[in-house]
C-alpha cells in the first residue's frame, strides 16, 4: 500500500515585484496553512518522506506543517522539479519515489495537484484551492505502478473556517 498526501502552497502575496518561485505567504495563506495542518493531524500517516518545491510559498507552507506536526526541518526534501504546474511532470516525480516508502507527502502546486488528483483519485475536484490537503492511496507495492486509487480525505481552508 502506497499512501500520498498532496498540499498545494498557501495564498501567497502579489504585494513585491519579485520572480513567480520568490513569491512568499499572504497573511491570508499563512491562516490557512495554520488552520489546515492543525486539523490534518489525525489523518497523517507515519511520515516516511516529505517532498516540497523549491518555491518560497512552497516551502514556506511545508515548514508551517511540519512546526505544527512537529516533524524536523531537516526531514524536508526541497525539489527544484517540484516546481511545476504540469501534472504529468508531476506523476513523473511521484512515479519516481523510492519503493521503501510507503507514506509521501508532497508540497506543490496547481494545475499539477488538481490533475494528479483527478487523475489517480476517486473523487473529482474541480480545483484544489491554495493550503487545500488531498490524501490518496494506491493498492500497489511499487510507486511506478500507482493508477486510479482511493481519495480518502479532502481537506480545504473554506471547510474548516466558520464564517
């Protein structure tokens, strides 16, 4: 049994003139963020590997999560290939894991995320939002053999907010 939990970046902030990847966390974003990794607790698995992209709202949305987990920073694994929108790119990473593990979760990005998971899940999400949390699994041994597999939880900031 292979398990993924994919998590899009928080909102980030269009305030500085800066390049798309050195983009940082809005306000917004970071509340989110907050909210989210404090209501995934219960549905992460034993972590065995943390991917994220290279980009600044990336991993500042994996180091918000991993604070609030209580995984160490140094357990990250900052991929610059993780930086992109492209969901076939995307399958190619994943497809690409180590067999040894078993539970990967994965900071990125959308157009990836959102056809990645509907792709390999069972349930259609129009769009992952931003700090929006998918968990699926796959019924394989083998990363390079995940096909269509369970959605297990969803998770977005809009659900967990009570206004």
């Amino acid at each position: 049994m292979k398990n993924l939990i994919l998590i899009r970046h928080a909102k980030s902030s269009w305030d500085a003139p800066v390049q798309d990847k050195d983009r940082v966390l809005a306000q917004r974003g970071i509340r989110d963020a907050h909210l989210v990794a404090k209501n995934s607790t219960d549905l992460i698995p034993k972590v065995n590997l943390i991917w994220s992209s290279t980009a600044k709202r990336a991993s500042e949305t994996a180091i918000i999560f991993a604070q609030i987990q209580m995984w160490p920073l140094e357990c990250i694994v900052f991929k610059d290939e993780l930086y992109t929108f492209d969901g076939y790119k995307l399958e190619k990473i994943i497809k690409s894991c180590n067999n040894s593990y078993e539970n990967v979760i994965l900071f990125g990005h959308n157009e990836a995320i959102t056809e990645f998971v509907n792709k390999f899940g069972d349930v259609f999400i129009d769009n992952v939002p931003t700090a929006g949390f998918v968990s699926l699994s796959f019924d394989v041994d083998s990363w390079s053999t995940i096909h269509k597999g369970k959605t297990n939880k969803v998770l977005f900031p809009r659900d967990l907010k009570d206004d």
